[in-house]
C-alpha cells in the first residue's frame, strides 16, 4: 500500500491487505471505531461507491435495455432495505420504469414566454443541479458569466457575499437580475467598502432593483470579509452555490484566472446548509447597515478613504526591456527571412496594441549591434505617432538622445537617426538630401498607406540594407496589394483575433445597442455608406444621439467621468455630436482635419478630462496611445477595436 493517511472505510478485502503489513517496520492506525453520527456517512459513502461501480458493469446490447436493467436493479436494492428496517418506506423512491428525469414544472398559463420548454433550456444551467464543477477562468471551458446568468433566472432566492462589486460586472449581469426580481426573485448582497475598489453607481442601482437588499460594511480599521461567494436558492430543494476567488468585477467574471468550485445541495448539502447559516450570522451583524438612496454620499465617501494609495495626474511610463515572448517569436522569423530566405524587404502584420513599433525597436537594437554606424529613417504620416515611436526606440536602446524628429515644424540636426513624416520627406529633392543606399535600416509605419504616391516616392528611391513594414490592417480598401513592395509576402503575423484569445490585448466589452436609422434607405458604394446621406440622416434628428446619451448612463459607471472617442462619418457629423453632447451637460470636444492645428491642446485636454468626449474624423484608425481611454465607437476597421 501507498505510505499516507487515510479515511477508509475498512473493507474484508482492505483488512487482508493490512493483515499482510510488517507493523514492527510500519504503523498503521486502523483500530478507530465508527460511531453512531458518522456510520449513516461512512457506510453511505461506500454503499454509493460500490452501486455505481456494479451499475456500470452491466451489459447489454441496447442502451435502452442497459437502463432498464439498471432500474431494475436499483428498485431490487430498495425492496430489499424495506425487508431490513421496517420503517423504510421504499414505494416513494422506486425509479419509474423509463428512466426519465424531471427537468422543470413551471406555470405555462401566466407565463410570458410563449414558449416554456425553450424558456427551460435557457435558464437551465449547463453544469446542471446535482453535481459540483470548477470554474478556472482565462476563457477556458466553461464561461462563469454566463453560467450565473443561468443561475440567477432559475432562482427564487439569491444570497450574494462579495468583498467589492464594480459597475462592469453589473452590466453583464443586469439583465438577468432585473428579470429574476421583477419575476419576484428576493436577493440580497453584503459588500463592503475594502480598499475603496467598490464602485458606488454599482451598489446604488442595485438597490434601485425590487426585491433587492443591500448591506454594506464601512469598516476602516478591521476590514475583515474578503470572501466571494454566491447561493442561488430553489423552491424546488435544489440550490446551488459559487465559492472562490470571485469578486463581482469584469475580469473576474470572464476572462481573469479566477477559480470557483460549484457545489450542490444534492451532492454536499452540509457546505450549503453552512453557507447559509454564516451569510444569515453577517446579515443579522451590526457592522453590515443596509444601504438606501440617502447614504450615497456616505458610501461614496468611504470609498475615496479607502483607496489604496494616492492618485497621479499623469503615471510615469516605464519600459520593459525585454521583448514579450510573442515578439521574440516575430524577430527570429524577421532572422530566418534575411539569413535563410535572403529576403530584406519583410512586412510585419500585428494587431494595433501588441507592439509593432517595440518589436521594430529590439529589431533594429539587434542590427545595430552588428552595424555599430547605421543610419535608420522611421516614416509615419502623424507626428503624434513619430513621437511616440522616438520614446519607444530610446527607452529599448537606452539612448535619451537617439533620433530626431523632422515634420510639422521639427528640423533634424543630423541625419544619422530620423523619425520624419511621409508628407515632409515626400516634399524633399532626394537627389539633394541623400544618396540612395544612405540609409541602411528603414521602417514604414502603417504600411497600409505604402501605395500612396508619398510612400511610393521613398520606396522607390531609397535602398537600404532592411525595409520593414508595420501595419495592423495590410488589407486595403481599394484593393490594392502592399505585399509586392515587400518580396510579395507577410514575414510574421498576429492577427487581432489571436492577440484577443491570447490575451496579449486589453480585453474588451463590445456593446450593440439598437440603433433608430433604416440604413437600407441609405446609398451604399465601393464597400461604404455614402458620407453625405448618412451625414444627413445622423443629423436631421435629436432622437440618435439621445439614445446614445442614455446608453451611456446604462453601460457606465459615470458618464461624466469616463473619456470616450466618437469616430464619426463627417465633419459636420462630428460637430453635431460635440453640440448635441454639450447641451445634455457633457463636456465635448471634436478633432477634425479644419481643426487640427490644435491637435495637441485638445489631446491634451482629453487625457487630462478636461473633454470627457472627443469625436473623431479619420484620426486615431491607426491607433492612439492614450490610456484613460475608457469608451469608444468603433465604426468598421479591426484597429479601433484595439
């Protein structure tokens, strides 16, 4: 026998085995007696084990037969009880001779679902009534989310114990608790103010719910309650209950490596029964008060105490020096494409926000350490993006004082190291400026635009050592190809939908909210609406852009806090937003081609919140680096997802 502790119930066949155990060379402890209050358990546990172990070894050529055989078995089992204990009443538990099992007995007449039985399936959970699971998060197997949703439209009563609750996590699951307590549903929540990471609009709307009771700890000097756990409650008798790593937070409920053991009433109904009795013991504590609409202030107050920390108009961005392993990967097919391939012309295709421009920086670090004296051009077509390039590649090589911008009033002093945009270089006599092979490592940002006649100028004329292309959309709306300007092929990839399942990206929340415009009424050409008709449309009517307000009060935690960007079809469009945004008391701003000369003030005034909406002309598809960005409206390009 394996050496280790054991709670076995000791068997004929398990005493043989001991029996055959040298106790001057091993202790074995098997002389505890099984008393009366643990018998029922031990011997239980065992009878089930041995049932289901001869269950199975049943044959039979059909599997109808095979349950039916099974049945029969099983109901044999039980007649033969009542032979032993006379008090044993078997005829409530014979098992009906087809082996069915009662799903669901729910009111057909009063119900406003015309159809019961697809009703059933939906609220149904997929993990089931009777057994435990374990929910491991990171988008793998099932989707807890999705599974409390199921829970909570199948309950009658719910029991919510969550250190904190953040407003996105109600948002995913509003739906389904609104319905549960509109139905009547009874459901009541304790939280606290723990590290002020609670967000107030959280609690506040759902208090707002019917049925709804919520208590909350304002506790700052013994903060005690740190755990996750919800109880889902059945008239039927079959509850179900979540404990685990949990908060009610976005991450925590879908894609973060959160863990959460399921368990059941019918499987181990102590862990339920206990649960219960201590959410009862904190529900009837004095440190829990029950939250209403005229402690709002309170609880907000208590939350900004709370906070860990102090925060900093502006963090201090910090470089990690090593590339990710996914760009790693890129760089060495970048190696194998020159070394074996012979082919110094490679395109990069990389999702917005996986680090074209840091895998192009640790690129050229390894280039540079072979060519000590290389002259590197870096081409893009906003200055904003050249800037945040130059920052890029000085913190890689370590060098605060390594390039020089050239464009929008920026004049290099040497040549040695340049981030110029297309426009500028396109303007210049190149005969002038420098010899063809001048240059010995170039890179093109947002390749996509490289069959423009400013790109193709540069292309044509220089010869350098390495051309290397960055893009995260190489797919053109014209149809034309960019391959043939880098040997006709993609040297590394990773597509938007990989970088989302590889979570290499900011996971998102993608909300479609019905929209008041017939778009069928609207002119469509050369793979778009046309700008003018839905220009019009958009602008003609209040409604849209009310609808749009309210959605935000909906979906956000404060819709005069978060900072969003609007892509809008046209200039006239995107002023119409900013108006319309103004007037319900939003602070607005719009950044178009007329105004762009105030590109930087009015950025500045977005990340700092000054605007709290910023609409968009044909600006920022190719990405922006701002992270206060909370919302945006993506209109068709994968990179706005990004």
């Amino acid at each position: 026998m394996n050496l280790g502790i054991y709670e076995s119930l000791i068997t004929d066949a398990l005493k043989n085995r001991l029996n055959d155990i040298d106790r001057n060379e091993f202790y074995v402890a098997d002389q505890k007696k099984l008393d009366s209050d643990e018998a029922v358990h031990f011997l239980a546990l065992h009878l089930g084990a041995a049932i289901k172990s001869a269950l199975k070894l049943i044959k039979a050529e059909k599997k109808d037969l095979l349950v039916a055989k099974q049945i029969e078995i099983t109901n044999n089992i039980l007649k033969y009880l009542t032979q032993e204990i006379s008090q044993y009443e078997f005829a409530d538990d014979l098992v009906y001779a087809e082996g069915l099992i009662l799903e669901g007995v729910l009111h057909k007449l009063n119900s406003k679902y015309t159809d019961v039985k697809l009703h059933l399936s939906e609220i149904m959970p997929l993990t089931r009534l009777t057994q435990s699971e374990l929910f491991t998060g990171g988008n793998v197997g099932l989707s807890l989310d999705a599974e409390l949703k199921k829970e909570i439209r199948s309950s009658d009563r719910i029991d919510l114990l969550v250190s904190f609750i953040k407003w996105k996590a109600i948002v995913i699951l509003r739906d389904a608790f609104q319905e549960f307590t509109s139905n009547g549903g009874k459901l009541r929540i304790i939280t606290t103010t723990y590290m002020g990471a609670t967000d107030a609009k959280a609690v506040h709307e759902l208090s707002k719910l019917p049925n709804t009771e919520v208590k909350v700890s304002y506790n700052n000097s013994n903060e005690r309650l740190h755990a996750k756990a919800y109880l889902f409650f059945r008239n039927s008798g079959f509850h179900t209950g979540y404990i685990g790593s949990s908060n009610f937070s976005r991450s925590a409920l879908t894609d973060g490596l959160e863990w959460n053991v399921k368990v059941t009433t019918k499987e181990i109904p102590h862990i339920i029964d206990k649960f219960q009795k201590t959410f009862e013991s904190y529900w009837n504590n004095a440190e829990f008060e029950l939250y209403d609409e005229s402690k709002l202030k309170l609880l907000d107050d208590a939350l900004q105490n709370n906070k860990m920390g102090k925060a900093t108009l502006e963090a201090v961005r910090f470089f990690d020096l090593k590339p990710y392993h996914y760009q790693s990967e890129i760089i060495e097919k970048l190696t194998v494409e020159r070394n074996v391939h012979n082919s110094y012309r490679n395109l990069i295709v990389a999702a917005t926000g996986t680090g074209k421009t840091m895998i192009a920086a640790f690129d050229f670090k390894k280039f540079l350490a072979e060519n000590s004296a290389a002259k590197f051009l870096f081409i893009a077509h906003r200055i904003e993006i050249l800037k945040q390039s130059l920052h890029t590649f000085r913190n890689v090589l370590k060098d605060q004082n390594f390039g020089e911008l050239y464009g929008n009033g920026y004049e290099p002093k040497y040549k040695n190291a340049v981030f110029a945009t297309v426009q500028t270089l396109s303007n210049l006599d190149f005969a002038t400026y420098s010899p063809k092979e001048y240059f010995d490592y170039i890179i093109l940002d947002e390749a996509h635009h490289g069959q423009a006649s400013t790109y193709q100028k540069v292309i044509n004329y220089f010869t350098p050592k390495i051309l290397l292309g960055l893009t995260a959309t190489p797919e053109r709306m014209d149809g034309k190809s960019i391959l043939p300007d880098f040997n006709n092929k993609i040297a590394a990839e990773i597509r938007l939908p990989d970088a989302l399942n590889n979570k290499l990206l900011c996971p998102f929340q993608y909300f479609g909210i019905s929209d008041s415009i017939d778009y069928s009424r609207v002119k469509w050409s050369n793979g778009k609406y046309d700008s003018a008709e839905l220009t019009q449309m958009y602008t003609s009517s209040n409604i849209r852009v009310g609808n749009i307000i309210k959605n935000l009060n909906d979906y956000t935690k404060d819709l005069h806090s978060v900072s969003a960007i609007g892509f809008c079809i046209s200039i006239e469009h995107a002023k119409f937003m900013k108006s319309r945004f103004e007037d319900a008391g939003l602070h607005a701003e719009y950044l178009v081609s007329e105004n762009s000369s105030k590109r930087e003030e009015i950025i500045h005034r977005f990340t700092t919140k000054q605007i709290n909406y910023l609409f968009v002309v044909d600006i920022f598809n190719e990405g922006i680096d701002i992270p206060q960005i909370d919302y945006s409206y993506p209109r068709k390009s994968d990179s706005k997802f990004s």
